[in-house]
C-alpha cells in the first residue's frame, strides 16, 4: 500500500470530501474530482498513444 502513490492520493481525497458541512460543496468538490480525474486519464492516454 505505502509503494503505490495513488491508493495515497485517493484516500486524501477521501478525507477532504469528509470534511466537508454542505451537500453542495460536497458535490461540486465530487465533480472537480471526476473532472480531473477524467482529464488526466485522457492526456495519458493521448501521450501512450503517440
């Protein structure tokens, strides 16, 4: 667990969306996750293509 860094960087995502009061901000956070996420996966993507 300690050698892959993104099981690290996911559980601290976790725990931001845990703290979080508000159901809005919770879900717009959710979305900028999603969105990040997505977009990261597609420039690897582009650039495992080339």
């Amino acid at each position: 667990m300690q050698d892959n860094p993104i099981t690290l960087q996911v559980l601290g995502i976790c725990s931001a969306l845990a703290v979080t009061v508000k159901m809005d901000t919770a879900i717009v956070m959710s979305i900028a996750v999603i969105f990040v996420l997505t977009m990261s996966n597609t420039v690897v993507s582009i650039f495992r293509n080339m």
